[in-house]
C-alpha cells in the first residue's frame, strides 16, 4: 500500500510538472510574439533613421551638417566684415563731421 500511495504521489507530481511545462510553453509563445511585433517597430524604426542618416538621395547627414556648417562660419565672417565696415565708415563720417564743426568754429 505504501508503494501504491508513492506511486499516486509521483503521478500527481509528474502531472503537475507537464501542467507546468504547458503553461511554460504558453508563456514562452506569447513572449515570442511580442518579441517578433517589437523588431519589426526596432526595424522600421532604424529603416526611418538610416534615411535621415544616408541620405535618401541626399548627400549623407554628415557631409549636410558639414556643408551647413561652413555656410554658417562664412556668413559669420561676412557679418563680421559688415560690422567692421560699419565701424569704419561711422568713425570716418563723424571725424570728417568733426572737423567740419571745428572749422566752422574757428
């Protein structure tokens, strides 16, 4: 009797491990579907970015962040030089107006 109720025992525990087993198997399965419906978003998602980043029959974003860049730095020295010729034509007005008061003065 004592083996038969070990037996009972080690049924009730081998069918508990297949119930486990399966809903293991159920889990895994929903996982790996959620796995495959994220890498086709990652895919389309890196799809998008490699666009931007090669160019989509643009020139490379780097070589469009490096033409932006010297078009920047030139306008900047063309501002400057306005500036500069700025500066100069005021001093050379006001000293010649300058001299013209003094002489008027005088």
């Amino acid at each position: 009797m004592a083996k038969k109720m070990n037996r009972n025992h080690i049924d009730e525990d081998r069918d508990r491990l297949f119930e486990i087993l399966d809903e293991i198997k159920g889990e895994i399965a929903v996982l790996q579907t959620e796995v495959k419906r994220e890498i086709a978003v990652l895919q389309t998602e890196v799809a998008t970015i490699k666009k931007v980043v090669v160019g989509n029959g643009q020139p490379p974003l780097e070589k469009r962040l490096s033409s932006l860049e010297s078009e920047l730095k030139q306008m900047q020295s063309q501002s400057a030089k306005s500036w500069q010729f700025i500066v100069a034509i005021s001093a050379a007005i006001g000293s010649v107006l300058l001299t013209f008061f003094l002489n008027i003065l005088r």
